[in-house]
C-alpha cells in the first residue's frame, strides 16, 4: 500500500527501502485472507559492538536496520492464533494457553512463547487473531529475526488485547526498554519482575536485540548498558558513510549444535560470577555488577580465574574490553567524526572475538578481513555467531561498487558459502513501528 510506504519514509526509512516494503505488506494482505486492521513493520538490528555484553551486564552500540517484517493483522472473537509465514506460504495455529507448547526446531516455538507468556502474565489476554508477516531479512543469518518476528507477534497481540490499558502491564513494562526487557526474557526464559520464568525457546541471551529494534531511531547508533537496559547516549551516523551487510551463507540459527555453542559463551559469563560469589560471599548477578563491586575487583577476579581453565579467563578478557574500553571509547570516536579511531576500536572487538570469545569461523573472519582490503572503514562480524553476518562501514558514493567487488572476492574464497550468501545497503533506520 502507498500509504505504507509514505509512513515508512515519514519515520526517516530511505524512499528505496520504504517503497520496496509495499511488496511486503501486498504479500502479508494476500495470505491473511481477511482484511487487515493492523500492520506493523518490525527491523532487524546491527550489534555495531557489545559481542556477548548485554547478559552480562555490559555495553553495545546498536542501531536498527532497514530491513525486517513487514506484519498485517486482524483480531479474532477466540483464542486462536493463527500465523502465516508469507514468504514460505506456512501457516501455524495455537492458542493463547500457559500450557501452551511447541516443538524445538520450528518457528512456531516462538508462536509459543509469545502466546503462553502473554496468557500467563495478563490472564484477561485471550483474544487471538490471524497474523501474516514477510520479511526482507535474510533468515537466521544474526540480524535478529527471531527477536523480531518474537516483537511483531507481541505487538499484534498487545493491540487486540488492550494491554495498554492492563493495569499489570502498565505497572511493570513502563518504557520501551523495560519491554524490550520484558521481551528478552520471553525467548530466553528468564523471570521478570513479578513474572517467573519459563524454557523461552531455548536460546540464553539477554534483551539487547529487543531493546535495538525497539528503541533505536533513523541515523544514529545507540549506546546502552545492560541488566536493567539503560540508555547512554545517541550518536549520528558520520555523514557521507553507510553499512554494507553480508550474510555469510552459514546459517546462525541456534538449533542443536549451534545452540549448545551460543549457550557455553553465556554459561562462561555465570560461571565467572559463581565462582566470584563463592569467594567473596556475595551475590552479585552479572560480569558487571562483580566488576562494579570494587575498585580492586577486576584484578581480584583475574587472580581467582587464573587457576581455571583458558575459556574462562578469555571470556572475562573479552568482557572487560569490550564493556569498559571499545564501546566507550568508538562511540566517542564516531561522535568526534574521526571514522578512523572508530575503525580501529571495531578491529579490536572483532579479534577479539576470534581470539577470546571463540565464536567466529573461517567464513566470517574472511569477510572482515576481505571488507578492510576493499576499503572499509571499519567491519565487523555481529549476532551470537558461529556463523552469521557481518557489516561494514564505507563512503556513501561508492557503496555500490564496495559491495559488487566485496560479494566477488568472498564468492572466489567460499564459493559454496557463498552461493546462499547475501549483501546489501542499510542505513540506521526506525525502530518498530504501527502503521
């Protein structure tokens, strides 16, 4: 719908991206089968920096992208919800149950997750509705799909519920934040506030890619610290620079092995604080909050891990520079304009993630590395990895030829990868949004 697109660009979406959405929303009208009284566009997120930082009490810098779900809807008179996947013509239903489960591996288990928590939390929350989405993102590629698709089912559901007007929700979720929160704790399965936790979908993040598509706003990048999510600062893209992004082709999606992989990178961060506490007789729930506790605290965990294997003591190096030293100090470099410093503090992140998080593989390495010979300013692999994307920042006027020549050089060097690989231009664009 044109309307869709002028609203699109009003939020500051680029004229392209916006237009290319009607296509999107066309798709969702046409599988809904009814007509819709509801749409949202839901994007994905950059994690500009903050690799593994949020659940542990960290720093990012974030922005959302141009692309994501596009989502149309209409409320029903039962308890059913029915979702269908426009792009793969699938269809899944469930009702709104706290017993409510679903099978690991398929997208209905976020379905699930959505529908149990909002029936356990907001008992008069059992208004169901038929919900189409299409998304221009690449899937399970670390741009956050799941998240979104996670935020666009809750927004739907929200609105045919009245949340707002719940007195619970209004007293517990009072900000955006304290949503993208509450949000991350439905697919990791944590408690929140008054709410107990459950099995979420398995995955054992925190809110950072929740708070990202929320909150994040056209051209700029966002810098918040974690555990509660707290706003730092928002900084302007430099002019005249753009991301070019790159899906590896190796898919990140956190089933079976991939999970277990994602998983033992957070269990590393617990298990440095368990051994804190037990040292110490304190109770400290994150890397951060240990770190906080005193000015020798940093050193005195570093003496504690030294006796523990290798993979701990690199976790908690990781944590520390990436927290206290690369975000701050990229941030400060980007809002001087000095793209340069900012690239070099991207470098930095970005081995370590090679050397100390361990989450990176060859094909990812390769496009970091492939991107700086080519003339980025700066690039980075993003998401959870083990395998997924990676993003690069260049000169806006030669974008187009940035990316062709990046694409070739990658599929010469993984030509299998590379054949489900995917690249594209993205600005800072708007954080979700109703249409």
């Amino acid at each position: 719908m044109n309307e869709d697109a002028a609203l699109l660009r009003a939020a500051g979406m680029s004229a392209h991206e916006a237009d290319a959405k009607r296509v999107l929303f066309d798709r969702c009208e046409a599988a809904l089968g009814a007509p819709r009284s509801l749409a949202f566009f839901v994007p994905g997120r950059i994690e500009v920096l903050g690799k593994h930082t949020d659940y542990a009490g960290g720093r990012s810098l974030l922005c959302a992208m141009e692309r994501g779900f596009a989502v149309a809807a209409a409320p029903r008179t039962d308890d059913r919800v029915r979702v269908v996947d426009a792009m793969r013509n699938e269809t899944r239903e469930l009702a709104m149950d706290p017993a409510l489960d679903a099978e690991r591996g398929d997208w209905s288990n976020y379905v699930a997750a959505v529908a149990r928590s909002m029936a356990r939390h907001f008992p008069g929350a059992r208004r169901g509705a038929d919900i189409a989405f299409a998304s221009d993102l690449p899937p399970a590629s670390g741009m956050s799909s799941s998240s979104a698709l996670i935020i666009a089912l809750f927004m739907v559901l929200r609105a045919v519920n009245e949340l707002e007007h719940d007195p619970v929700y209004r007293q517990v979720i009072r900000s955006r934040e304290m949503l993208g929160e509450y949000l991350g704790a439905v697919e990791n399965g944590r408690s929140f506030g008054p709410f107990a936790g459950d099995h979420g979908v398995g995955t054992l993040g925190g809110s950072q890619d929740q708070t990202a598509i929320l909150c994040c706003g056209t051209g700029i990048l966002s810098q918040y610290a974690w555990c509660p999510a707290r706003a730092e600062g928002e900084i302007p893209l430099s002019a005249g620079v753009v991301f070019v992004l790159a899906y590896s082709g190796v898919s990140a999606e956190k089933t079976v092995r991939a999970l277990e992989l994602y998983n033992a990178v957070s269990f590393a961060a617990v298990k440095i604080v368990d051994l804190w506490n037990a040292s110490k007789g304190r109770a400290d729930q994150t890397l951060a909050d240990a770190v906080a506790s005193s000015s020798q605290a940093a050193k005195e965990i570093r003496a504690l891990l030294s006796s523990e294997s290798g993979r701990l003591r690199d976790r908690f190096e990781q944590f520390l520079c990436e927290t206290y030293e690369i975000v701050p100090r990229a941030a400060d470099a980007m809002a001087g304009g000095d793209v340069a410093a900012f690239g070099a503090q991207v470098a930095r992140s970005q081995l370590g993630a090679e050397k100390l998080l361990g989450n990176q593989i060859e094909e990812t390495i390769a496009l970091v590395r492939l991107a700086r010979e080519h003339g980025a300013a700066a690039a980075s692999a993003f998401g959870a990895g083990f395998g997924g994307s990676v993003w690069a920042l260049v000169r806006a006027d030669g974008a187009g030829n940035f990316l062709h020549e990046w694409r070739d050089a990658y599929l010469a060097a993984f030509p299998e990868a590379a054949a489900n690989a995917e690249f594209f231009l993205t600005a800072p664009g708007p954080g979700a949004l109703r249409l």
